[in-house]
C-alpha cells in the first residue's frame, strides 16, 4: 500500500487565504481604531471629572470661592509655583500634587486628553494641558472682558460651562489654561472626539457636545 501524499496549497489557494485575510483586516482595524479613540474620550472625561473634582475640594477649602483663572499674582490655576523665586502655585496646584515650577497634572497626563498630540515646549515632558477653566465663571482679576472674580459658587443658580478642552493652536497661552471661551476657543475647535468637545459643568457632570450646539448662556458669567 503506497503511503498517502502530501497536498500543498496551490498558488491560487494562497492568494485566496490572503485575499480573506486582507478583507477581514480591512473590516476591523475601523472598528478597532473606533473603539480606541472611544477609550481616550473616556480617559478624557475622566480627566475633566477629577479636574471638578478638584474644583470642588478648593471651594471647601476657600469659603466656597471656585479658583480664579489667576491669582493676585498673575500665576495661572495650573502652575505648580517656584519657592526659590518667591512664586506662589496656582489655585489648583496643590490638589495635583504639582511639583515646583510645573503645571498641574502635566507630569502624569491629568491635565492632557489622549488625543492631544500637541507638544509642549514649556516642558521636559511634553505633555500640554488640554483643558481650560472658564474664566467667566470662574473669574479672572484684571481682565477687562470677565467680571473680575473669584466668585462664589453661590452666585451661579442655572446650569454653567466650568470647563472644557482647549483646542486651540495658540500654544504659548493654551498650556496655561486661556480662558476666553464662547467667543474665542468654543467657535474655533479642533475635532478630537468627532465634531464635538467634551465640557464640565458646574455640577461635576461631564458631556460631549457639538461645536455651537450649546447657547452663550451656558458660557456667560
């Protein structure tokens, strides 16, 4: 009895195998890049929701005031303050963690959404702070076009915009949290959750938005 053969694959068998596989591959990797970027949405609002957090525990801490944009002192909410010059941190700092001289979150990636591949160059670690206080609610001593602050959280009865991503290609402001955002940041996004933004409310909820779908109301101090 002769010993059975060995049938190989023909070439046109390999190239079928290959043609299926390659379809496959071309169905999934969408659905597998959606699903990624679903999870940097997550880890975003993630980041928003600790950052209200946050918020929060500074109000307890000072009389129920939300921490101004800036200080007395120009210092940004974001820096973490510089004792050899004699600088103090922002009014998040301490909540962070933040070690001197850095901005809040940025060593960690607290203060960065996943999908900001911004460099910047304020910092060894490269990692940009991808959200800004609203400094119409919040407040912001000394500019002309917010109503000063810092403000109670008291004062705000309907539903408010605390916070939201900072899109903008105006780097050298946008690492420390510029704050002009209905008529400014709000009307000039980049998409990088789709063709929306996610914002923070005052009452610590986090949602996505469309770009313009939100009325200025929700903006206004």
């Amino acid at each position: 009895m002769r010993p059975g053969r060995h049938h190989g694959f023909t070439l046109l068998e390999l190239l079928i195998v290959i043609g299926v596989m390659a379809t496959l591959m071309s169905m999934l990797l969408p659905a597998l890049q959606s699903a990624k970027n679903s999870v940097k949405k997550i880890v975003c609002v993630n980041n928003l929701k600790t950052l209200g957090q946050n918020v929060m525990m500074y109000a307890a801490d000072n009389d129920g005031y939300l921490p101004a944009v800036v200080n007395e002192c120009g210092v940004f909410w974001t820096y973490g303050g510089n004792p050899t010059q004699n600088k103090s941190p922002g009014a998040l700092a301490d909540y962070y963690n933040t070690p001197p001289f850095h901005f809040a979150g940025g060593e960690n990636g607290l203060l960065t959404c996943p999908m900001d591949q911004r460099k910047d160059d304020q910092y060894s670690y490269n990692k940009p702070n991808s959200y800004a206080l609203n400094a119409n609610i919040c407040g912001y001593p000394g500019l002309a076009y917010t109503d000063g602050g810092p403000h109670r959280l008291t004062r705000y009865l309907t539903a408010k915009v605390m916070a939201m991503e900072f899109t903008s290609d105006d780097d050298d402001m946008a690492s420390l949290g510029k704050p002009r955002f209905y008529d400014y940041e709000y009307n000039y996004q980049q998409a990088w959750h789709g063709k929306g933004s996610n914002f923070l409310w005052l009452d610590g909820h986090v949602d996505w938005n469309k770009y313009r779908s939100l009325p200025a109301a929700f903006f206004a101090k």
